[in-house]
C-alpha cells in the first residue's frame, strides 16, 4: 500500500516537471486532481476486494452472479460475505435463482437467518410447498424457525393429548349422560399451516380445543359402552367441529391411544344428593319439633296466666262479701215453700 501511494506522488511529481512554464490550465488541474482521487479510490478498492476475491471467484464459478463492487459493498455496510455468498450459491443450484443478493443482504442486516431461510425454501421447492422469500423472511423475523414449519409440512407432527408435561394431566375425563366417567388419552397428527404461521394459534392452543372436544364429545353420549365400543365416534366428532381454524396447525388425523373406564359419577352424585336431601328433611322435621315445643310452652304459659287470673278472681270473694257485711245488704235466701 505505501509503495502504491510513492508511486502516485511520483508520478504527479513527473507531471509537475513538464508542466510548461506559462503556467497551468484550469482543466488540465482539474483533471490532474481527478486521476489522483480516482487513483486513490481504486487503490482502495484493490484493497478491499482483495480480501473477497476467493469468494467472487468461487461465486462466478458457481454462476451466482455477484459483482466485485457488490462484494465490496458488502464489506463497507458490514455484511458478511461469506453469509451471502454461500446462501447464493445453494439458491442458484437448487433452482432458487430468482432469490437475490440484495434481498439476503436486507435480511442479514434486519437481524434474520439467511441460510435457514435459503433451506427452508430449498426444502419447500423439492416438496412442492408454496413458500416466498418475503413470507419465509417474515416468519423469520417473527421468531418461527421456517425450516422447522417446513420440515413439519413434509413431515407430520405427533403431539400428545394431554400433554403432562405442560397441563400436568395424564388423561382427559368425560362424563356421559348415564354417569360413568371415561377417561381417554389422544394422539393429535398436525403438520405446519404456513399461511396461518404469523399470527396463528400455538400448539398449546391446538392441545386444548382437542381437549375441550374431546370432553365435550364423551359428554353427548347417551352410554359408555357406546364410546368403548367406537372410541373413532369421538374422533370423527372432534374433526368435524374445525379446531385447527386460526392456529398454525392443520390438524391432519385425531386418534384414541387409551380410553379407561372410571367411577360412577352418576351413581355418586345421587348418592350425594339422596343424603342431602336426608339432612334437609332432617332440618324441616327439626324445625317442625322446635315449633311444637315453642307452641307447647307458650301453652302452658297461658294456662299459668289463666291459673293466677283465677286466683286473683277467687280472692276477690271474700272481700266483696266483708263490704255486703258493712253495707248490711247481706240476706238471707227466701224460703222455697
């Protein structure tokens, strides 16, 4: 680099030399200022592309078509060209050729994965999966791993319903309508809706209507025996109602792993309520005792009342026949002759 700068003040030294002595013209210096600054710029550029050079070379050779300048670019706006470079490549020999070098560049600095995305359409390419750069770049950017919805998509997805590890459940329990409780265990088949990937419901979500179906579709029997003769009538059920609507899934097939019989709950229930209504008739019947009692005491209150009213009555007796005595109207009785 320092030889290449003495080399240039030479050289305009050298052109200084011949100037002729009617002094300089104004385009002449113009010109002679531009070929420095442009000689300059040059250098640096030799510079910079000499340290990608391997890799413009090895993209030429692949056919992905990325200039020097580009590569230099790289460089200056801090993009790693090693990223770009390889990402490209695996683009062009896949058949992904429409995918651009700016559109990687513009995802690298926004923060996403470019090669994850490069193999996330490489994959959904071979399996015939509709999937763009600007979808597959924004559920990048959402935070989805797009390989992995990808590789769903081909790939089904077994989750179990219910999940003890998040629910802490191991089975579902239902009740049907002649209350025996039935407990049941479900295999969910789902794979990767990526339409519905940005903003779509969790897999959480999915475990849950499952769930709730399930339940709900153990509940509308009229026996038991119905659903473990035919545990597919709660599956067939449970498809039917649409759960994987507004979620990330497509729910692909609802199979019963286990179904176990459990306590009467019917039975139970009646059994409790036969005995509450024991301690109801219980209460009534003692209030019926506690009223009988009341109603007896103040019964013989009364006749307590009555009792001394007929004393004070009795008493009044004699003193009505000391004043008669008094007055002297006290006489005898005729006689009955």
């Amino acid at each position: 680099m320092m030889q290449q700068m003495l080399n240039g003040m030479l050289f305009a030294q050298e052109v200084v030399e011949i100037i002729p002595d009617g002094g300089l013209d104004m385009w002449y210096v113009f010109a002679i200022g531009f070929g420095i600054i442009f000689g300059f710029l040059f250098l640096i550029f030799l510079a910079i592309f000499a340290s990608v050079a391997s890799l413009w070379f090895r993209a030429f050779m692949s056919g992905a078509s990325i200039g020097p300048l580009q590569m230099v670019f790289m460089k200056l706006k801090k993009v790693n060209p090693h990223v770009i470079v390889d990402s490209r490549i695996m683009a062009v020999q896949a058949g992904l050729g429409s995918i651009t070098s700016q559109a990687m560049e513009t995802h690298y600095l926004a923060g996403g994965n470019v090669p994850l995305i490069v193999r996330a359409l490489i994959a959904a390419h071979r399996a015939n999966i509709e999937l763009q750069w600007d979808h597959a770049s924004a559920i990048d950017l959402a935070g989805r791993n797009v390989l992995e919805a990808v590789q769903t998509s081909v790939n089904t997805k077994v989750i179990d319903c219910p999940d003890p590890g998040r629910t802490g459940r191991s089975t579902l329990d239902g009740v049907a309508k002649d209350g025996i409780q039935l407990k049941a265990k479900a295999r969910v088949t789902v794979r990767t809706n990526l339409g519905q990937l940005i903003g779509g419901a969790t897999e959480e979500t999915v475990i849950a209507r499952v769930g709730e179906g399930i339940v709900s579709a153990i509940g509308s029997c009229n026996s038991h025996k119905d659903v473990l003769a035919n545990p597919m009538l709660i599956a067939r059920t449970v498809l039917n109602k649409g759960l994987d609507s507004q979620t990330a899934y497509a729910i692909v097939s609802i199979d019963i792993a286990d179904i176990d019989v459990g306590d009467n709950v019917g039975a139970r229930l009646q059994a409790d309520q036969a005995e509450a209504d024991v301690r109801i008739a219980r209460a009534k019947a003692e209030e019926r005792r506690a009223a009988a009692v009341a109603s007896e005491q103040e019964m013989k209150a009364l006749t307590q009342e009555n009792q001394a009213k007929v004393v004070l009555a009795e008493a009044e007796i004699p003193r009505a026949m000391a004043q008669t005595y008094r007055a002297g109207t006290l006489r005898a009785a005729p006689s009955s002759k």
